[in-house]
C-alpha cells in the first residue's frame, strides 16, 4: 500500500500574489504534494473562517505568502481587524501545523496594484514586522523563480529525505581489494556493538594490521541495524579536526535543528551532542584518533610506541571532555575508535576491546591476520605455491595484511607469482625492504615515485590536479599531464599501493606507505613540493557569502602548506590579507565562531626566532583568546609581542610601528574588559603616541589614529569623562570625514561606528537631537555603501538602529522607538541565521531595549517575551565568554522585572530585580572606579522605584536609600564624574515625580529634595 499523498495549504491575499501562488502549487504537484488553495473551493454550508480552519485541521503543512496587501477582511471585526490571510496564519498556528512564510521584499513585483486605506496598509506592515519578529523562520523572495527554488527546498523537508544508508560518511573509507580471515574480530566486534555496555569500543592495532577494514567490513555486513543514525569519519583525512567533527555530526543528526549561532563555543556543542545521544540510540565511528592525540602532533611518528599520558592525552581541546562523557552512556550508543594508542582519558573508562583484553588485564593489540586467511589472501594476490609454503612465508610478515598485500601485489607483478623467484624472503626484511623492493621494480619507476613522494607530502586526499603542481618542485623535466597522471594512479592502484577514488578523482595512500615515500625526501625537496601546494590552495576560490569552515578550507590548507615550506610570510599573507570582501581568514575565522581552528593555525608558528612576525602572531593569538574570554591567556600573549615589538623598536629594527600600536591597543580593550578602563587609558595614549612617531603613510596613519581615539574614547566613557571622551569622537570622525572623500569604502566600513559611538555619548549627556543626528547618519552612510556581503557595515546599521530605538523611546516617538528597535532585531537574528557569532550580544542588547520600548508602551507580554530570549542569550555568553557580560544580564534581569510587575507577577518580578540588583552591586564593589556599572544602578533603580513605591513602599524605600547613597558620591568633589552626575540630573526626576507618595510613608523627604537642588545646580 502506498504512502498517503499529503497536502499542504497555500494561503495569500489573491490580487497582488495570484500568479506567485499558482508557481506555488506547480511546484507542490511537481514534488508529488496535493495543494489546497482558495482558487479551488466549492460551495459550502459553513461561513468562511469556519470552513478555512477546517480546511488547514486537514493539511499537513500551511504555506505562507506574505505582499504588501492587506487584502480581504470578514465582516464586523471591530476589536481586532485582521484580514483572511492573517487569520489563515492564526489558525495554522492554533493547529500546530508545520509554518513556511515567504514574505515578499520591496524588489518584488505584484500582479496588480493594490489600492488600500492607510489604516490597512499599516495592519499589513505590522503583520509583516510580527512574523519577521517571531520565533518562526522565513524566507524573503524578490520574484517567481526565487519563490519557486525556495518552494522546492521547503517541499523537500516536508517529503523528508530519501531512503537513505544506515550511516553517514564523512569519509567514504576505501573498499579492499581482499578481505580474509578476522572471523574472530568480526564477530568480537559484532557482539560489542549489540551489547548495550560499554559505550566504547577500541579496536588498536599498529599502523596496516587492518583495523579500518575490520570495522567497515562489519558495518557493511550488519544486517539489522538497531541505531536510529550513524556517523562516520576518519581523523586524518584533510586536516579534519575535533571542532570540524563536532560542526559535522551535529549537522547530520540534528539537521535543520543545528543552530551553531545558539552554540557558538565547543563546550555547548558538546553538551548538545551528549545531550542528543543520551536520548537517542546511535552510532559513532571515528578511524585513526590517534591523530588527534599530542603525541602524533608533536612530531611522534607512530604513536602506538608513546608511553606517557602526556603524549597520549587530547591535542585539540575538548576531546577528552568529550570522550570522558560518551564513556558514561549506557543506553545502547556506541562509539567505535580505531588507533594506534589509547587516549589516556579512557584508562580507567569502561571500554570493550577489539581483540578482547586477556584475563590478566593486559590489553591485545590486534595482530595479524589468523594462518589460514594469510594464505587465502596471498592466492587471492595471484601468489603460486603449496599451502605450507603459503603458511611459513605468510609467518616471516607475521601474516601483517598490509606486508602481505605489498608482496603479494610485488610477487604476481615481477615473477608472475612464483615464491622461489623472490630473493626478500628473509625473516629480516621488514615492510619498507619490501618497499624498497616495489619501488624497483615499479613500471615507469621514476614517474611512480615522483607520483607517490607528491601524494605523501598531501594533508588531504589530494587530486590529480593537486598531484600534477606537486611533481614541478621536484622535477621540471616529468610528464605531469593529467592524462599521463591518471594512467600512473590506475596503475599504482592495481599494484595496490594507492586507492584511486574514480568517482571523486582522488588518491588516497595508506599513512604507513605516506611515511615511507615521505622519507625518500630531502628537506628541500619537500619544502619545495609544500611551497607549490600552498600556491595551488591559495589561488582556489573563496564564495563570496562563504559561513562554513569547509568552505574556507583551501585557505586554511594553503596556510598548513605554507608553514611546512617553511614560508611564515606567506602564512601571513594568507592570514591577514583579505580573503573576501571585508574579511581576512583571521577575521572571518573569529566572526564565525572558529577561534579553535584560528588557534591551532597560529600556535605552530610563535615558537620561532623572537621577531616581528612572531608577534603578529602571538597578538593574532590575543585577539582569538580574547573572544574567547580567556583573559589571562590572552594578557600573556599580547605582553610579550608588546616586549618583542618594543625591543626592536629600541633596536631601530622594527619595520612596522603599526604592529606595536595594534599590540597596546588589544591590550587596553582587554584592560577594559576586566574592570581596568584607566589602565586602558594608559596603553591607548601610547599607542597614539607611537602612531604620531610613526613614518607610515598618511592614510594609515589616519586610520590607526582614529581607530585608537574611538577605543580611548569608549574607555574615557567607561570611567565618566564625557567630554574627553566627546573630544576623541569628534576627531575620530573629522579624519573619517576627511578619508571618506579620497576613499569612499574607508568611509563606508570605519565612518559609520565611529558615529554611532559619538551618538551613545551623546545619549548618556542628555543630547537626544544630536545622538539622533548621529544614528540617522550612520544608517543612511552604512545603507548607501555596504554590499550584500559587508556584514560588518550590516552589523554596525543593526546596532545604530537599536540607539536610535532607545532615542525615540527617550524623546517619547514610541512608535518610531519600536520601527527601529524591531529591524534592529531582525538583522541581527538575520546575521545569526548566517553564522554570525560576534552579533550575540548586540542582538540580546536589541531584545533589551525593544522591551523598554514595549514597556513604555505597556505592551508587557512582549517585553517579557524579549527579555527572556535576552537573559538566555546572555546567560549563555556568560557560561561560554566569561564575566565581561554580567552587567548586560542584570540590566536584563532589571528590565525583566519590570516587564513582570506590570503583568501582575510580583513574586517573579522581585525575584529578577533582586538577581539584578546583586549582580550590579557585586560589579561596583569589585570595579570600583568603572563608572559606567554605577550609573547602571542608578539608571535602572530610579525606574525601578518608580514602578514599585505604589504597591511597596518597604521594599521601595529601602531601594531609594541606596540610589541616594550612589547619588551622594556623584558630588564628592573627589569622586564625581561628569557621566554620573549627569545620569543623577536625569534620574533624581523619576524620583520626583513619586515624592508626595514618598513624603506619606513617614519617609523624611528632605533628602530627595537637597538632591534635587544638587542636581539642578549642576545642571546650571
């Protein structure tokens, strides 16, 4: 019996988006989905919106179309307007059906122009910002044919995917030729797998015993396969590391579900994946761990021989965690390993191993193959002799699968398969003899090697391509065409020392035979092979939008090549220069959320001579340390480049005094970080006075002045000098403005944030015309220069659209305040869609300050509902990034309860404010001279009183005493701030407002009053 055909309902307005929704349901029918549309309604008995929610009850999925018409309404709606297709969403909804919305962009063209009442223009839009706004994804379409392609994708989630493997491969591993013997193994390893303990299975062995053909061999032949999904891939397949591992398989089993900007840091995702496998029985395989072990990558060449933990304990950070954890489950999940060592982090784990661990304890490696199955695989090689013969030359190789294939292959090529013609058979001659006997007798033997040595020296599997611009840096005089290539790679493949995939065209070599033809190398020739390979990644193109790590993986590869040549400039060059519009790799590694891989990259090359270039590297280290919110690890990195670049600069041998300036400037925004915005003060006034000294060129010297007076200036603000810190601005945008008009695109990246800097500053001084100026200018530079792809100009629009919000709110334009603060929301959840992790805190900052808005507004559920998607993005932040986020949740929390109090939840309401008020309180005693969190306090509690004196007047006035004792120390000659004692003339009004109700408490209110004069004759 077939499956049922489902149906999906395709709701929109009908004069603007006729032609829209009949592609709509041609593409439903092409995938074989049954549409349901108002064009095909017969009469009925029922009135319309009865029969709509019938008629969605009985759809699998509800299709949204969303124009710029309102559209047709019912009948005497007086309390709440809403037009068919509005409520067609609403009762998808109420029905809990799958919801895809495609809303139309303002490039779209209607069918039919649609004259409408404003009031019904503004419904429409305001539907539109709610479903741009809501929890929902959407998709905007500029025409048919981009409505149709996104149709498709939709349509083919709702079918679900085609019958698929049992597993997912990462790594397609390599089918043998032969497969003989391991009867005992393969059922060892069958029966690990059915037991639902241990989680771990081990199969370890030395390096071509045939531990990745045991396990596939198994995982083909498992006939009833009990896990809901699989996983598999091999650690030493190009430069595939843990943090690609975790983005991978994250990706195959939660699917669309695989958020990586809601799990931006290792530990998250992780505990995502554990989180997933505890409740879901599946499989993971992971072929040669060992690579992800130190003692591999600090240069051990076979690590199955290392002794220490050390040298067995996780390279790649989080491993161990990981492997600790899944060593816990007991619900059927499994985790197959296969390696040369054990990671240390399992000894005393629980683990089942392949062979079985002895009765003693002692852990079996697995051996070679049994007698009988060496002497089957070597007649299956084309080897003639008697079976004992077979046997005792099968024992010289201690029946090792890879020796034998090697002579066998060696035996049948040269002497048509006769033993007696061999003169290896010596039980002293190990592997590499047998090598060294191939080699000789390989056909076109000078073009195989060159071949082979090539292959060798590849990080991934590489292609003919790849192979051909190898081969020039050890031979100008090869036929390197990839006709000639292609004939040595099917004929190394028949002498089985290559797998040629046919279907991706690339060469595969065993890590045991890369090491031997590696060695063949003299250092120069490798470098030089290294060298070429870089070029040949580093001339591959980037994709313009590019948001996953494999999509940038060429350059990170030219960089891993680059390194092996022995070429730090190039790696450089490959680091910092750009890569794509408005990215270098650095930068674009940090946007997204790579920091590990930015890390690793960098970490090979600090422990060169101590020069110019060491310290790029160790700051570039700072910065990648720095997002992570490692401080300390970042201080020390960034103090000794600062000590290196000092050096030579007292030496006369520092070549670029920008790398100095960079240097003091990440330090002083870490200074600022950690509560310490005087000592950031310090270390930006050096840097500027470095640039000054400097003999760069104008424009660069512009550019780092005006960068390094914005930093100084955000710090001055830190610590209250409003006015200094105005005086940084106005310069910082004097240069911009100056710069813009030689280079239009240095304008259109560095103008805009140094307005929006200047217009916050001018908020907290109580100047709301210019901070408005100042916004409207931002967007309208940012919105006339940026591309598709500048996300950084995307960003700073979004963040200056949320002051502008906060602005209006000020001026009391509320429903401009909520315009604003609603695209502010929208293109940063937009940025988050697309990978970016740096937007977190500014999309949580633009949930905040809608909630203000809407609780000006009296809107509180939505408050409430931005609020607690802010608290938990903060929350986050602070368990991934550190403590520099905790003011941030504590004004969420403040607000919070705000939001709370006005929907009549006293109990929650007082329990946010009092996890706010702590978290502020705790922060002012600690960073006692960082003004910023104590004006913080007095801003929040001023309204916060306000809100709370009329319902509790205990609890109120004990919260206006201590904003009176923050107050007071605004004007102590010795302590005041020119930011707090503004924020006290701004707050003390609030104050005032409730003074009657305050004076009827008993409360002696001559205090309110003496610092309401206080303030009035500091603001005269």
């Amino acid at each position: 019996m077939g499956n049922p055909v489902q149906r999906v309902f395709i709701s929109s307005t009908t004069q603007d988006l006729g032609s829209y929704r009949n592609a709509v349901k041609e593409e439903l029918l092409t995938a074989k989905i049954f549409p349901v549309s108002q064009t095909n309604f017969g009469p009925d008995y029922r009135n319309l919106k009865e029969f709509l929610q019938y008629e969605i009850s009985q759809c699998d999925a509800v299709f949204c179309l969303v124009g710029f018409a309102y559209g047709t309404a019912p009948l005497y709606e007086e309390n709440d307007k809403r037009s068919y297709a509005q409520l067609e969403y609403d009762y998808a909804i109420a029905e809990n059906k799958p919801v895809f919305i495609f809303i139309a962009d303002k490039s779209y063209i209607p069918d039919i122009i649609v004259h409408e009442s404003d009031e019904e223009k503004e419904m429409q839009e305001s539907y539109r910002i709610r479903l741009m706004s809501s929890q929902h994804k959407w998709e905007l379409f500029s025409d048919i044919y981009d409505l149709k392609v996104k149709v498709a994708h939709a349509c083919s989630k709702i079918k679900g995917p085609p019958d698929a493997t049992p597993i997912f491969y990462r790594h397609l591993p390599r089918k043998p030729m032969y497969f003989a013997g391991r009867t005992r193994e393969m059922q060892q390893l069958e029966e690990a797998i059915t037991d639902r303990t241990p989680s771990i299975i081990v199969v370890m062995g030395m390096g071509g015993q045939g531990k990745t053909t045991l396990v596939h061999k198994v995982l083909r032949d498992i006939k009833d396969f009990s896990f809901s999904s699989g996983f598999c891939c091999t650690a030493y397949r190009g430069g595939f590391t843990f943090e690609m591992f975790l983005d991978e398989v994250l990706k195959h089993f939660l699917k669309d579900d695989f958020d990586k900007f809601n799990l931006p840091d290792l530990n998250s995702r992780i505990t995502k994946l554990i989180g997933f496998i505890q409740q879901r029985q599946v499989l993971i395989v992971i072929d040669g761990i060992e690579r992800w072990l130190t003692g591999w990558n600090s240069g051990t060449i076979d690590p199955q021989f290392v002794d220490t933990v050390h040298e067995r304990s996780s390279y790649f950070e989080g491993l161990d965690e990981f492997l600790f954890q899944i060593s816990s489950l007991d619900n059927g999940t499994h985790l197959i390993i296969t390696t040369r060592a054990l990671p240390a982090v399992l000894d005393q784990a629980e683990r089942k191993h392949i062979p079985v661990i002895k009765e003693d304890g002692e852990i079996m490696n697995l051996e070679g193959i049994d007698p009988v199955a060496s002497v089957d695989l070597l007649k299956k090689l084309g080897v003639k002799g008697t079976p004992d013969k077979l046997k005792e030359v099968a024992e010289l190789y201690a029946n090792h699968p890879l020796a034998l294939t090697v002579l066998g292959t060696l035996l049948k090529k040269k002497f048509g398969g006769y033993l007696h013609s061999v003169k290896v058979l010596n039980p002293n001659h190990e592997l590499h003899v047998l090598l060294d006997e191939i080699r000789e007798s390989l056909p076109g033997r000078e073009g195989a090697e060159l071949f082979l040595k090539v292959v060798s020296q590849c990080i991934e599997n590489p292609s003919l391509e790849i192979i051909s611009e190898g081969i020039k840096g050890i031979s100008r005089f090869s036929d390197n065409t990839l006709e000639n290539l292609l004939e040595k790679a099917v004929m190394l493949a028949d002498w089985n020392l290559i797998w040629w995939n046919g279907v991706e065209h690339s060469v595969s070599l065993h890590p045991i035979l890369k090491n031997y033809f590696s060695s063949l190398l003299t250092e120069n020739e490798s470098k030089s092979i290294h060298k070429l390979l870089s070029q040949w990644y580093s001339n591959q193109l980037i994709p313009e939008n590019v948001n996953l790590l494999e999509e940038v993986k060429s350059r990170v590869l030219a960089i891993k090549h680059s390194g092996m040549a022995g070429d730090l400039d190039l790696v450089e060059k490959l680091l910092f220069s750009p890569m794509i519009e408005g990215y270098t790799l650095f930068t674009w590694l940090g946007a997204w959320g790579h920091q590990l891989t930015a890390i690793d990259l960098l970490d090979q090359f600090i422990n060169t001579q101590e020069n110019e270039l060491q310290s790029i590297f160790l700051l570039g280290l700072a910065q990648m340390y720095q997002q992570l919110a490692r401080s300390q690890l970042a201080m020390e990195k960034v103090d000794k480049a600062i000590a290196i670049l000092k050096e030579l600069r007292i030496s006369g041998l520092l070549q670029s005094p920008t790398n100095l300036v960079n240097a003091l400037a990440i330090k002083g925004n870490l200074c600022r970080e950690i509560g310490s915005s005087a000592e950031a003060i310090e270390n930006f006034n050096r840097a500027i006075e470095y640039t000054v000294e400097s003999d760069c060129n104008i424009i660069d010297k512009g550019i780092v002045y005006a960068k390094t007076l914005v930093n100084r200036a955000n710090a001055l603000r830190a610590t209250g000098a409003l006015s200094l810190a105005k005086l940084d601005l106005d310069s910082a945008c004097d240069i911009w403005t100056q710069l813009a008009q030689e280079n239009p695109k240095l304008g259109e990246l560095l103008f805009p944030p140094a307005l929006t800097n200047r217009g916050i500053l001018f908020l907290d001084m109580g100047n709301l015309n210019q901070a408005i100026a100042d916004f409207e200018k931002s967007i309208a530079i940012s919105k006339q220069h940026h591309s598709n792809y500048d996300q950084e100009v995307k960003k700073n629009s979004a963040h200056a659209k949320t002051m502008l919000g906060i602005s209006f709110m000020k001026s009391g334009q509320y429903e401009r305040a909520v315009k604003y603060a609603t695209e502010a929301v929208f293109e940063f959840k937009k940025l988050s869609d697309e990978g970016r992790t740096d937007a977190a805190h500014l999309l949580a900052l633009s949930l905040v300050n809608r909630a203000e808005v809407y609780i000006a507004l009296k809107r509180w559920q939505d408050a409430l509902h931005d609020c607690d998607e802010s608290t938990l993005i903060y929350t986050r932040l602070i368990t991934d990034a550190g403590f520099h986020f905790l003011g941030a949740l504590a004004h969420a929390y403040c607000v919070r309860g705000l939001a709370r109090y006005g929907l009549g939840d006293r109990n929650s309401s007082e329990e946010d404010r009092r996890k706010g008020f702590t978290i502020i309180k705790q922060l002012i005693s600690e960073w006692s001279k960082e003004e910023e969190i104590r004006i913080e306090f007095i801003r929040i509690g001023s309204t916060t009183a306000n809100y709370l004196f009329p319902d509790d007047k205990e609890e109120g006035i004990i919260l206006i005493n201590e904003l009176l004792n923050e107050m007071d120390r605004a004007f102590l000659q010795e302590e005041s701030s020119e930011w707090l004692r503004n924020e006290v003339f701004q707050s003390i009004h609030v104050l005032e407002n409730i003074l009657p109700e305050i004076a009827a408490t008993g409360y002696n209110k001559s205090r309110i009053q003496e610092m309401i004069e206080k303030a009035r004759l500091f603001n005269a």
